[in-house]
C-alpha cells in the first residue's frame, strides 16, 4: 500500500474513533473499507475533454490519484498541453496546465499518484494527442452501521460503570505520632 493511502487510512481510523464517541471513549470504531480501481481517460482532436465525477448522495470518500500522461499510438512530433480543472481548498474553480508532452522529447510522464478530489476535468488545452491519462479510482468508507450485538455489549459496559461505587476520600487518622 502506498505511504499516501496508509496516512489517508491512518486519519481516516482516526476520524472514525472521533465519530464514535471520542478516542478515550469506550465504542468500538466504525470499519474502514478502501476499494481501489484502475482509471484511464484518452484526450484526442476529437474529445478535447473528460470529467470525471461521483454520485452527490454518496458517502463515501472518492480519490483520483494519477500515474501517468502518455501519448499513444498516432500521435504527431507537437506540444500536447494537459490542463486539469478541479476544486481549491476554498472551493472555487481553478485550471491548472499539469503537462506538455511532445513525441521527440517527451512522450510519457509519471505523476507518482497525483491526488485530486472529483469531479475533474481533463482538457487538451493544445495539440491533437492521442493522451493517454491513467491512474486509480479509490473508495474509502466508513461504515457506520452498528450491529445488535454490539450495541448490548456497550449498554452492559454502561450499566457495568453505573455499579461501580464511587472512590471515597480517605479518612484522616489523628493522633499518632
């Protein structure tokens, strides 16, 4: 697993203790479930083009991470800019020119999972490509359904403190010397 989604895994574990009644809290954390799959557009004369974007009632996380830009087969010796349209952490629409591919001097470059939240669009800004843009989907959702089992268990660990009794302070003995 890449060092990216082990931290991803990592706060998300830690998101779900939170949501669950704290770190110190005594409710087991929701699971975490990762799915990845493989991801692959191609930018050409004929679709300059591609968004790509999840359903707005899922719950899940959703993450492109990118591997790689190349041109393929048909592909003329011409700068072929890639430009990616996404979200800022303020949530406005930015453009970002992410490559320049030419066949003589740079046909293929490696993003090394480059993360972008959907949706997304590609664009070929210039040039007539073939592009060739790959990469993975991932998924990861936190499952907050808790069984019935489960939730006796932590009414009896409640019911179990409520029997406790309680520390008393200790007496002072007089007197001695």
């Amino acid at each position: 697993m890449a060092a990216g989604a082990a931290a991803a895994l990592a706060f998300l574990s830690q998101e779900s203790r939170a949501r669950t009644g704290g770190i110190g809290g005594l409710r087991v954390p929701a699971p975490v479930t990762m799915d990845s799959f493989f991801f692959g557009c191609e930018l050409s004369g004929h679709t300059r083009s591609f968004t790509f974007k999840v359903e707005e009632e899922d719950d899940s996380e959703h993450v492109l991470a990118l591997t790689m830009l190349c041109l393929t087969e048909g592909a003329k010796d011409e700068c072929n800019v890639i430009e990616v349209v996404a979200r800022n952490h303020d949530h406005q629409e930015i453009a970002v020119p992410v490559a320049n591919l030419k066949l003589s001097c740079q046909p293929m470059l490696s993003l090394d999972d480059f993360q972008l939240q959907p949706p997304v669009t590609f664009r070929l800004k210039s040039g007539s490509g073939p592009v060739r843009i790959t990469g993975r989907h991932q998924i990861v959702t936190i499952s907050n359904d808790v069984s019935e089992e489960e939730e006796s268990e932590e009414e009896g660990s409640e019911e179990e403190e409520a029997e406790l009794c309680p520390i008393l302070p200790a007496k002072k003995q007089g007197g001695r010397p």
